[in-house]
C-alpha cells in the first residue's frame, strides 16, 4: 500500500513507437524516500496496463519486435539492437552446425575454471525440425508419373483409345515414353495454377542433372511457345467439335 503522504503527478501520452491507441504514462513521485523516482507504465487500446517490458513482449511478441525498445524512454533505441546481435553472435554456431550436441557445456564458476565438461549420452538425440505456421506442402517427386507407365483407361467396352501428342511437343527427361509425357502434361493442366511453358532450362543440363535442373512444378515436356495461328487453329477445332455436337442432337 502506498503512504498517503506521498505526492505524485502522472502524466500520460501517446506512444509513438508502438501501435496505434498505446498511451504511456510517467509517475513522478515528488515527497518521501523516493522523490524524484519515475515509473513508467503503458496502456493498451483496451486500457490494460502493462508495468514491466516482459509483460509487453508477451502481449505484443508475435506482432511486433521490442528487442530494440528502450521501455523507460518509450522509443526505438538501435544501441540495444546492436548489444542483442552482439550478444546472439557469441553463441551462433550455426557456422559450424546446427547440431548442439557438438558444442561441450562449460562450467559456470570462475573464468580460470571453464573447462570443456565430458558428455555422457544415454540415448541418441533426435534432429527437431523447424516448425512452419500454416499449410505444409508437401514436395513434388521427380518423375512420379513413372509410376502410371503401363496403365490405360478403360470402360466396359475395353481400352479407350490412346491419345498421341503434337509434333512440337517434345517430351524432356531421362527414360521419358510419350505415354509418361501425356500423364505429366495432363496432371499439370488440372493441377498446377501457374502457366505451362515446359523445362525452361537446356536439354543437356537437365539430361545430366535431373535433381538439380529439372522444375518438378512443370511438365516433362522441352519449352514450348504458344503463337496466335496455334490458338487460332485450336479455336477451329473447338467449333467444328461444337457443331458436330450440336447436330447430334438435333438428330437425336
């Protein structure tokens, strides 16, 4: 309980260097033991009052970084970003490896005492990896429409009849049949959400380093280039199917 003998002034302002709607507020205490002491608290949109910087951290971490906010002034202050990279540099070894079972403990007494401390394990560690928010995808294999090789559609009549591929379609990859460049080539039409322009990068590359050069996002087919007589021929072909449709069912 505060002595009712003690005066003091508040003031409260707008918090520039947080949100829109924080307000800090400043306690002076003029009588007592300790005249002259400032408090600093700061107040959230809601009103909430927040009288330490952990307490900020934990309510604002995940929208905004304080590691470089000065708590007492109220402002961004780069001498502490640069004291928490400093501080992060001394114990990042990630330039060796990320595994910390290679980095002994020390001992935690006098400086002329720290010495490596043996480790015993009594189990292997397991590698965590890094958790992502959101969806995870995962990755597209190279040449999963292998797998469809041998396979045709059928009904109950027997096997529909297979399809063949333009002249200027190449297919583009090791062991690659034109029945595999037909499924691949087919999935990216009614999967992929993004253009088909085929391998972009060259037959020799690819043909040597499938792992490395070949985009697994595209078809296994070389790069093709759509022209205007393309589109136009294709649009004479869609009306004359449309017209042999429609006289279909007339006659029906």
């Amino acid at each position: 309980m505060q002595n009712m003998n003690i005066s003091i002034e508040r003031k409260r302002t707008d918090c520039s260097a947080l949100p829109k709607g924080w307000q800090r507020e400043e306690v002076l205490r003029k009588t007592g033991l300790s005249a002259g002491k400032v408090d600093v608290f700061y107040y959230s949109p809601t009103g909430k009052k927040f009288r330490s910087k952990p307490e900020l951290v934990r309510y604002l971490g995940d929208s905004m970084d304080l590691s470089c906010f000065d708590f007492q002034q109220g402002q961004i202050n780069t001498m502490l970003l640069c004291k928490t990279k400093k501080a992060r540099a001394q114990f990042d070894y990630r330039g060796v490896r990320s595994d910390s079972s290679l980095v002994p403990p020390i001992r935690q007494t006098a400086s002329i005492f720290k010495q490596p401390v043996t480790v015993y394990k009594t189990q292997e560690s397991k590698v965590k990896t890094d958790l992502k928010q959101g969806t995870q995808e995962k990755p597209k294999q190279l040449f999963w429409e292998k797998r469809l090789e041998n396979l045709t559609a059928c009904d109950a009549n027997g096997v529909i009849g297979t399809t063949t591929l333009p002249k200027y379609i190449k297919p583009l990859g090791p062991f690659t049949s034109d029945a595999t460049t037909i499924q691949s080539l087919a999935t990216a039409l009614h999967v992929s959400s993004q253009p088909i322009t085929g391998q972009t990068g060259s037959k020799q590359t690819i043909m040597e380093n499938p792992g490395v050069f070949l985009n697994p996002e595209q078809p296994l087919i070389a790069a093709v280039t759509i022209t205007k007589d393309d589109v136009r021929r294709q649009e004479e072909r869609v009306n004359r199917a449309r017209q042999r449709l429609r006289a279909a069912l007339v006659a029906a």
